[in-house]
C-alpha cells in the first residue's frame, strides 16, 4: 500500500499574484488562505535558496486535501515565461480542468482578454478548449470530468465545486527515465484510460505532433507524462530558477512524517537529489525532491485535522 495518499498540491510561480488570483477565481477556485510574508529560515531550507522571500496564495477546487499554490517570488526574483515557450518544451507544462460550465467559464475569461490557444473542440464526452493564464500556463479545460461519468458533474456542481484540477502534463525527455521514477520509485499505478488522442495535439498548437505518453493515477488525479518526438522539445534553460513564472513542483501528501523520511532516503538510494534533508517543524514534515530529469516533487506531511492551518479542506 503506498505510504502517500494523493496529489495534495500543484504550485505555479507567478507574476501578478493578484491577477493570477482574479484568473483562477473566474475559472472557479475559491481562495483559501495564504500569507504576504513566506520568508524564513526553515521556508529557505526546504526550498534550497538563502533568503527566501515570497508571497503566496492558496486556492482550492473543492477536492479534498488539495489545493492550487501561487507563489510571487521577491527573492529569486520573479522572471517572466520565456514568450517562446512549447507546450513540448522539457518542464511541467499543463493543466486539465473540468469546469461545469464551460461556456459561462470561457465568457468570463474572454471578458478579462485572455489569451485562447483554441476555441473549444468538439470529441467523444464533451468540448474541450485551451487557454493560457496570465503568466503563459497551458490550461485544458473540460467540459466532461475524465475520471467521472456525466451524472457526477451535478453532483459535484451542487456541491459548490464548478472547477475540479483533474491532470497534470509533464513534457519529459525520455518517457521509460520518467515511468522508472513516478511508477517504479514512487509506486503511482498505470491509468487505463485515454486521456488525449492524436488530433487533440492542435488544442494546444501541436498540430500533427509524435508523441509516446504514460498516465498514472494519483487518486482522484490524473499524470500525464508525454514524451515529443516531433518535435522535440526543448531542454530547460540552465539559468532557471524557482522563481521563473510557470508551474514549478507537484507536492505528494504522505500519510506521515516518518513515510516521508522513509521516501526521501529511497529516493536517494536511487541516486536523485534533493534541496534539502526532510524538515520537520511542528506538525509539517518536507522535503523537495528533484527527479533524475529535473522536475522538482515535493513530499509532503501535516495531519489532516490541521490541515485547514495550511489552506486544505477537510
């Protein structure tokens, strides 16, 4: 049985927190917390910077134990996407949403002069579109839940829940590298299902893309891993820094601190770095983790009772 329980966060460095944070309330996320003041020694260890200084802001979908996380860096500074950016580029590179209403969604975002990369496209189970956020984030959003059939999307509509964060893409060098770490390292189980077929490559500008993919199942989540052949896509730059815009790390809640000790050193056994040892204060145990292909994996402890300190419902 794996030790760590669910995707608990995805974390995307902006610049404009206040306009990253009226984007994603237009989507449907509600705010949950944050603070104007991330700096600190033990925030400087686990991240593997001097100085860390940063605002951030919690938003939540209405999953349980997960939450979007927007930092706005002061120190690294925050640098734009390079305007050039592929979504094949090497990196994490895009979110799928299931919205529950797709057309009011799409008015209120071509209200504020969002950037559509598609206009929405009809496939078996519903339209899809694509857009970017303000900072040139990919976001797949859906108008079918792929990991639920039609008759939830009321359910969870009535719910106060018209956003659901379902995938995460990752454009990875070599696919069998990536699998060896995600699935073979950190336990993730194969997802049968298709997520994209061929043709959908143009939602997001790759019109007769080659591509090999994998997808993994984290719980109520999706993971993607998507390896281009053509084209390829481009490494990372080797300048680049937490602080860039753009989404920067995945965090895995564990069931507790101990498990997340007990991860870290297996992942070192397999000869992958991190930023820092596990640091425990209080009731937080972290550690950020960066695979043999340079994404950056944060394993992740709170007790879920004291969840809400740190912006998750319960």
């Amino acid at each position: 049985m794996n030790r760590w329980r669910n995707l608990s966060q995805i974390a995307v460095s902006v610049m404009d927190l206040d306009e990253s944070v009226a984007f994603y309330e237009d989507l449907g996320y509600g705010q949950a917390g944050g603070t104007d003041n991330l700096q600190g020694w033990v925030v400087s260890k686990i991240q593997g910077y001097k100085g860390v200084r940063a605002r951030l802001r919690w938003l939540n979908d209405g999953s349980p134990g997960f939450q979007l996380e927007l930092f706005r860096y002061e120190r690294p500074p925050a640098r734009p996407m390079d305007p050039e950016a592929r979504p094949c580029d090497i990196g994490y590179r895009r979110m799928g949403l299931w919205v529950a209403d797709l057309d009011a969604v799409l008015g209120r975002l071509q209200a504020r002069g969002t950037h559509f990369v598609s206009e929405p496209m009809a496939y078996p189970g519903g339209r899809r579109a694509c857009v970017k956020d303000p900072d040139g984030v990919y976001l797949e959003l859906m108008e079918e839940d792929v990991l639920h059939p039609r008759p939830d999307r009321n359910r969870a509509a009535a719910n106060g829940s018209p956003v659901r964060t379902r995938t995460l893409t990752l454009s990875v060098p070599d696919l069998k590298q990536a699998e060896r770490y995600f699935e073979g390292i950190l336990g993730m189980e194969r997802a049968h299902l298709e997520l994209h077929t061929p043709d959908m490559e143009k939602m997001w500008g790759l019109e007769g893309a080659k591509t090999r993919s994998a997808v993994l199942r984290c719980d109520d989540f999706l993971l993607e891993l998507v390896e281009y052949l053509s084209p390829r896509g481009r490494p990372r730059p080797p300048d680049e820094q937490m602080g860039d815009a753009g989404i920067w790390h995945m965090a895995l809640w564990f069931n507790k601190g101990r498990y997340v000790r007990q991860a870290y050193r297996e992942a070192c056994r397999a000869g992958l770095r991190s930023r820092s040892k596990p640091v425990s204060l209080g009731l937080v145990t972290a550690v950020y983790m960066s695979t043999d292909q340079g994404f950056t994996v944060e394993y992740f402890h709170t007790p879920r009772a004291a969840g809400r300190l740190f912006g998750f419902r319960s």
